[in-house]
C-alpha cells in the first residue's frame, strides 16, 4: 500500500493512513479483534475515508 504514495500523490496521506492502520489491526490484531472495534471502524473510520476519497475524485 504505501508503494502507491508515490504514484498517487493527490490521495492524501490521511487516506493511506486510515488504510494501513486497517490493515494492520486486521491482520496483526486478529488474536484481540473484538466486533466492537470492527463497529468502531466501520461506524467512525470508514466514512472518513470514503469523504477523503470523494474529494480525490471530484478532485480529478
């Protein structure tokens, strides 16, 4: 994921951020996943990124 920092400049970093954390906390956290924390960033996490990625593409 962050190879793609450099071929897309105008995604912010804040998106990248919120994908690798994600990812992180998905693929090294699963042992103390929880489907609170799953609720937590699908209800506060996910629309950020999704206003982040519409402002890319109206950006465009």
């Amino acid at each position: 994921m962050s190879a793609l920092l450099p071929a897309s400049p105008n995604i912010s970093a804040n998106v990248y951020r919120l994908i690798i954390r994600l990812r992180h906390i998905l693929v090294h956290g699963y042992d103390v996943i929880t489907p609170d924390i799953i609720w937590e960033i699908i209800t506060n996490k996910i629309p950020i990124l999704v206003q982040e990625l519409d402002a890319m593409i109206k950006g465009l």
